[in-house]
C-alpha cells in the first residue's frame, strides 16, 4: 500500500483496501480521551489504539480527519508526517500493537462528525455526533469501517454543569474539579463498529425510570424540558411496550445495559439509534397542539429506531450495502408493533400508502440502485430504496414463506450472529434453513434487481380478464387478485401466477367469470405496480370510497397515484377523485396524506394552465367540509393543515391563521397551523415582516428560527432567492438551517424567479461535492436540481451535458441522472393533464 497515492483521499476507504485491512486487523480496542472544555472552536482527542495484526513489516493506516500532533507506534514516535490527509500510516509487526495519537479537531455544524449547537436564548452549547456512514473519524482516530468492531472506553472532559451521554453507563460519579469542568469516565462497550458509538453532551436536563432492571432516561435542553415532562408518560409506555414487544418477538432480551433517548437541537435526521443511546429531533417534543397522526409518526419512528438495537446493534453491518436489511426490518417490526405498543391500531393501510407507494416512487426511476447495492455503492444511505422498499419486499417475503418461518428465521439470524457482523447471505441462509429452500433464486430477483414491476390487467372480446406482467423480463409474482362488483363489494379472490402472456381469469370449471372490476393485489402483499383496465378504472375512480378494507382502499389510491405520477391519467381527474371521496377517510393520517397528494398533483404534476383552477377547487372543498364541521380536533386540524397549503387569493383568512384567530370553533390555532399560514402568505409575496416579528421571540427553541428561514426563501422576488442561495452555500449557516433555506427555494409558481438558478447549481456542482462530506453534498445535489423553472428542456440539456463529460464522481451522475428522469415524468404528467379528456 503506497500511502503518497492515497494522500488526502476523501470518503471511504474503497473496497479493496477495507477488505485488505480487515484481513490484516483483529481484537481492536479503543480508549478515547476527549477534552470539551478548550476555547474556541476545536477539542482536543487522546487515543490508545490497540489491535493484533496478522503480519508484520508492513502497512496499515488508521482514519483520521482531526490534526494529528503526536502518533506513536509501539512505542517508537513515527511523527505527524505518518499522516496523509484523513489518513494515518503505520508500520506494524505481526501480533499484539499499540498506537497513540493526540490531536485536535474541530465541531461541526453539518450534522457530521461532534455537531455543536449554542442555543440563541441562554448562550450554552448542546453536542451530539453523527457518524453513519463514514464520519467516526472525525472525531477519533480509528478503523472506520462496519466490520472492524471493537470495544471503546471513553473518558469525557466538559464543563461541570453538563450531562455526558454515550452507548454505557458512567463507570462512577462525575470527578469534578475546582476549575468548573469534570470527568465523565463510561464502561466499556461491547464489540461496536466506529460508526454506531454516540456522544452526547451539554447542559440537559433528565427524566429517568426504570423497567425491570433496564434504566431508561429522557434528555432535553432546559427550553423544552417542561415539553420532555409533558410527553413522558407517553414516550415512556411506547418504549416499554415497545421494548416488550421486540423482546417477545424476537425471541431476545433487548441487548444492551440502559436505554437513553436524548432529544437534540439541530439533528439533520429524526432519529438515530446508537446502541444504549438513539439521539432525536428535539421537534418530537410538543410544545402545541397536535393531532394523534402526528403522535402515532413519533411512535413509529421510535420503534423502528428500537428495532435498530437487535438489527444493527447486537448484528451489525459487515458493509455499508447491507444497511437494507437493518432499515428494512425495522421498518417492518414498527409496523407489526404498532398496534401492540401504542394506542394507534393496525398500521397496514398506512404501510401501503406511506411505504409501499412511496417506494414506487422512487423505484420507477431510472439508473436506479437495487436494494441490496454493489459493494462501492458506499454513500447511498437509507434510502427510499434501502428502507421503505426493503421494508415492502420483506414483507412480501414473509407472507410467501409464511409469517412464523420468517420470524423464526430471524430470530435465528440474531442467535447465530449475536455480536458479530452479518450481511445479505447470512439472512439468505437462515431463511432457508427456517423457512423455505431456494431463497437465492428469489434474492438475485429481489435484491439484487432495481426497478418495480408492473401487472396489468386486460378485457377480454368475451367478457373475461387477463392479469399478465407488461415486461417479459419481469420477476415471477403470484398475488391475489379480488373481483369486485359495480358496487365495489367483493364477489370472489383467487391466486394468479401472471406471465407476460397473462393468467386468464376462469372458474374452476374453466367457464367465464364476469367481474365489473379486478383488482390485483387487494391485499397489498406484493411489491408491484397496479395497471387497471380501463372499466375497473373507472369504477374505481368513481366509487373508492365504497371499498370497505382499509388496505384494499389503499391499494387502490396507490394505483391511481402511480397513474398520475406514470401520466396515464390526468392530475386533475386525481384531484376530482380526491374531492369526491377523501372525506369518507376516518383515518386523520390518511386523510391528511391523500389531500397533500391532490395539492402535489394539482401545482407539480398538472399543467401550468389548470393549475389555479384545480387548487381553487381543493381549497372550495376543504373548506366545505370545515364549515360542516361540528366538532374540532385532530380532523378539523388535519383540514386546516391541507387548506393551508391550497388556499391563493384569500389573504384575510390566512392572515386570521397566522396571527393566532380561529375561523372555525373547535379548531385549534396552534403554532404549526399559524406557520403554515404565514409559509403560504410569503409564497404568494405577501407582506409577512410584522408576522415573522411576532412569531419568532416567543418560542425558546431553534425550530422557529429555521421556519423563517424557510418563509425568507419561500419569497417570489429575486432578493429573496439571492439571500437564500447565498445562505445555503454559507459556513455560517448549518446543515438543517440549509436545509430549512432549500425547504422554501423551490416554489412551483415561481419558475420566472428560479429560472437563473438552473445554470448556477450546474457550475457549483464541483464547489459542492468537494467542500461537503459526500452524503450531504448528494443531498444538496438532490434537493436543489432546478426542477421548478421556465426552462425545463434546457434543463434536461444540460443535465445530459453534463452527465455525458463524466468529470463528476459517479454517485452525482447517478443523481443527476435521476434527476433528470424525475423532470421528464413531471413534464410527461403535464403534458397529460393538459390533453382533452378522452373516453376510456
């Protein structure tokens, strides 16, 4: 290994030199002293590296990206010149070595590495790491990759009024000392790969409680500690229940020595596992009122987290492309523990519409990735792909092998790997010895293809239906198809095993069966695309509301959603479905998602000329349904959220909104609801100066600050879009205040503003991949590609360009090439809705 052709090399180690490195490197120990308490904006890391190698005289280098300014290596001094950029070169001899390396580095504010946060209203600083995908370096020397595990002791220096939080328990009291800092010093942690250890540190204050012998405790920052109080009964029964659940199900104690969930300013995502420790929003804190769909999203989320501790903690990664399973399990024993853990009941028929089609989505792109990428697809992430997709194929997988082999299989994958690292095989091959032989035909299908299949369904001259794949090349299905009545009552269900040549619809006694509408895969088991025939689609179009199984309804708004965003119907013939029977939904969350989906239809994927008209009829029938409205709560609530986002023209009332005064009795006018509003008056350029003055100083924490930011961006005028632009390419400003920034750039009705910005997000392509770490510039990549302009087709140029100079890495090709596909279906969906209608 030449360590002067691999100087500064950004990002992960490439995949031949990990391999090379984990046959070289066992029994790694880590001890990590970190001073928090050095003025300015670095702290200062000690590390004691111990590991045996395989063989002697040779190369191998340790990651780190602070500055080192001692490396000793069993026990001779190598010098600071041992390290090449975010690497550190070693000469080490076969058996037993010991490095020392003492260095500084600084905090962060992209979410990467030790983020730190001062709080703007009492001035302290609150610390939290990220470290997923490849940022455990940033902060400590080591072997940061999934399948070097090693145990970590770590000793903590901070100022004495803090609370330090890592994966174990303080071996003592704090040792505090007359100049106001102490030593927080923590057990040992079991095996971990860099990636999964935590810190946690600041003034935060803690509600603790115990199950059984397990500590549990609750963290925030004094602002919002009356917030913690407030929800910690409630966030308390979700994780005990929920823990006894997963315990139950899985067939194993949770496995860790205490549970902390510590609430964060600034976090870039909204939960994090860590074993022992998963670091949260700090916006899943309350502070006004919220409907029960926005508590049952908390509890989701907590419980996928939890199921991070069995599927990523007690059996970790063995590479960054297995992060599928543990994102698609947990995804997936949410859902099962949904109705078990928490008060929200059965979580199916938001499955198909939150996961499911969402994974469609984001499957029907092209250059897409397969759910179980190649090797060096290392900066992916959790997906669309790798979570709700895995999650939907997963679940498709237990019912073909029948739920308890699949549980049985996984619980036998947690026995036979406990402690150790795992990866897609393993699983393969605890399935096959659970449940069924010849799982690895069905993973190369499955896993290792990209795309979703389609299953249409075709009349027959003689009244019959055939059920048939489109694509001769398409994975092997065998679903369940209902036939329904004019009436949308269920007549018969039968299993077909479709072919691009079809499975024709018969009864037993091969005599013709008459259905007035088909509908494959009612029950939602299967991950395909749905293609109706012309008739069911009409029926269903006017009569989805009749259709009495949540997850059957489900279905079929996913079919009809898949239609739109396929341009095979027109957005407006959506909307008018929406508009028709969204008010039979007595779910808020569905309710609430099926709205949002008609005003997405109606401003991005209708054309520009029936765009007004349609919110126009969005925003008439919501409010219909608030003045019928008798009683408040989370549905008046939930109205009031969609009306927000429809409503043009009608300033009084979203001024009424934004200022706090209730339009309606019973609802509510909580904090949210009066940004929602004042987001939509800046939108459509309204003065909102005297608005963002009021809202802003009443809340303690950061959240309202990053609104406005979102409201100042959101502004129709080329001052507004200059200030965001320069803003979100800023060091002065965080990874979620950019975040918030690119939240209200891209504004569709604004395209004569944003049509400058195309050409400038392609020149500062390079600038952004070079100064970011790579998965935060893929996402900057992502979010800011000029979809909202009056220029699409020299967009798709350009994309094309671009794309074809091949001077970007390969992962922003792959973004733009997605992109581009993205604004291509947008412009086709348009194109469709601006069509006259035509029959059938």
């Amino acid at each position: 290994m030449n360590p002067a052709g691999s100087a500064g090399a950004p990002g992960h180690p490439a995949g031949h030199e990990a391999a090379a490195r984990s046959r070289l490197i066992s029994h790694v120990r880590y001890h990590v002293v970190l001073d928090l308490t050095r003025p300015g904006d670095e702290f200062r890391c000690g590390a004691t590296i111990r590991f045996r190698a395989g063989a002697g005289n040779t190369l191998t280098f340790l990651d780190y990206a602070g500055t080192a300014q001692l490396i000793e290596c069993n026990g001779s001094a190598v010098g600071t010149v041992a390290q090449h950029g975010a690497r550190i070169y070693l000469p080490v001899v076969v058996g037993e070595n010991v490095v020392r390396v003492v260095g500084t580095a600084p905090y962060r504010r992209d979410g990467a590495g030790l983020h730190r946060f001062r709080d703007p209203v009492d001035g302290q600083s609150y610390l939290h790491t990220r470290f997923a995908l490849f940022d455990a370096h940033r902060v400590y020397p080591c072997f940061d990759q999934p399948d070097l595990k090693a145990a970590l002791e770590l000793s903590v220096t901070v100022d004495d009024r803090w609370h330090v939080i890592t994966n174990t328990e303080p071996t003592s009291v704090p040792k505090r000392f007359s100049n106001g800092t102490a030593v927080w010093t923590f057990a040992r942690t079991p095996p971990l790969p860099p990636h999964l250890t935590v810190l946690v540190a600041g003034p935060f204050r803690r509600i603790t409680t115990t199950h059984g012998d397990l500590p549990l405790a609750l963290y925030a920052r004094e602002a919002l500690f009356d917030a913690l109080g407030n929800d910690a009964d409630e966030l308390f029964e979700v994780i005990t229940r929920g823990l006894d659940f997963s315990a139950d199900l899985l067939d194993r104690p949770y496995p860790f020595a205490k549970y902390d969930h510590v609430f964060s300013p600034e976090c870039a995502f909204s939960t994090a596992p860590h074993p022992g420790c998963v670091v949260c929003d700090e916006r899943f804190l309350f502070r006004s009122g919220v409907t029960r769909e926005t508590r049952r999203r908390r509890a989701e989320a907590l419980l996928s987290a939890m199921a991070h501790m069995w599927f990523g903690g007690l059996v970790t990664l063995r590479w960054w492309n297995g992060l599928w399973l543990h994102e698609g399990v947990a995804t997936l024993i949410a859902a099962l523990a949904q109705p078990e853990a928490t008060p929200f009941g059965e979580a199916w028929a938001l499955f198909e519409h939150e996961v499911c089609s969402v994974a469609r989505q984001a499957d029907r792109l092209p250059h897409n990735h397969p759910i179980t990428p190649g090797a060096g697809a290392a900066h992916l992430g959790a997906d669309p792909i790798m979570a709700k997709k895995a999650a939907a194929v997963l679940r498709q997988l237990a019912v073909r092998v029948g739920w308890e082999n699949f549980l049985a299989g996984l619980r036998r994958y947690l026995r036979d790997h406990a402690w150790s690292a795992a990866d897609t095989g393993d699983l393969i091959r605890v399935l096959e010895s659970a449940a069924a032989p010849g799982l690895t035909g069905w993973a190369a299908e499955w896993l290792r293809r990209p795309g979703v299949d389609t299953v249409e369904v075709h009349r027959l001259p003689t009244g019959g239906t055939v059920t048939h794949l489109s694509d001769p090349q398409a994975r092997r299905v065998r679903l369940r198809v209902g036939c329904y009545s004019e009436a949308l009552r269920l007549q018969h269900r039968r299993w077909v095993n479709p072919d691009h040549q079809g499975a024709r619809e018969n009864d037993g006694d091969g005599t013709r069966q008459v259905c007035d509408v088909v509908l494959p895969n009612d029950d939602g088991h299967v991950y395909v695309k749905i293609r109706l025939d012309p008739a069911s689609r009409r029926t269903v179009m006017s009569r989805i509301s009749a259709l009495s199984d949540p997850v059957t309804r489900a279905v079929a708004w996913g079919t009809l959603w898949d239609s739109v965003l396929d341009a095979r119907i027109p957005a407006r013939a959506f909307v008018a479905v929406v508009l028709d029977h969204a008010p039979a939904e007595e779910d808020v969350g569905v309710l609430g998602l099926l709205w949002q989906r008609a005003i997405t239809a109606a401003r991005v994927f209708g054309a520009r000329s029936n765009r007004a008209a349609s919110l126009r009829r969005i925003a008439r029938r919501i409010r219909e349904e608030l003045d019928a409205s008798s009683a408040g709560g989370d549905r008046l609530l939930t109205l009031a959220h969609a009306l927000t986002s429809s409503i043009s023209g009608e300033d009084a009332l979203l001024h009424d909104i934004a200022w706090g005064r209730r339009p309606w009795p019973g609802l509510e006018v909580d904090r949210d609801l009066r940004w929602r509003a004042l987001l939509h008056l800046a939108v459509q350029g309204k003065p909102v100066d005297e608005l963002l003055a009021a809202l802003l100083p009443a809340e303690p924490g950061d959240d309202d600050r990053r609104r406005a930011l979102t409201v100042e961006a959101a502004r129709p005028d080329s001052r507004a879009k200059s200030q965001a632009w320069h803003r979100m390419f800023s060091d002065a400003y965080s990874l979620v205040e950019r975040q918030a920034v690119m939240a209200g750039f891209h504004r569709h009705g604004q395209e004569h503003v944003l049509t400058p910005y195309a050409e400038r997000y392609f020149l500062a392509l390079d600038h952004v991949w070079h100064s970011m770490s790579p998965e935060n510039a893929l996402a900057m990549v992502r979010t800011l590609y000029p979809l909202v302009t009056d220029a699409e087709q020299e967009v798709l140029a350009r994309t094309d360009e671009t794309v074809a100079q091949r001077a970007l890495p390969a992962e922003v090709l792959r973004v733009l090439r997605r992109k581009r596909a993205e604004l291509a279906f947008m412009l086709a969906a348009r194109a469709c809705d601006a069509a006259r209608p035509r029959s059938g």
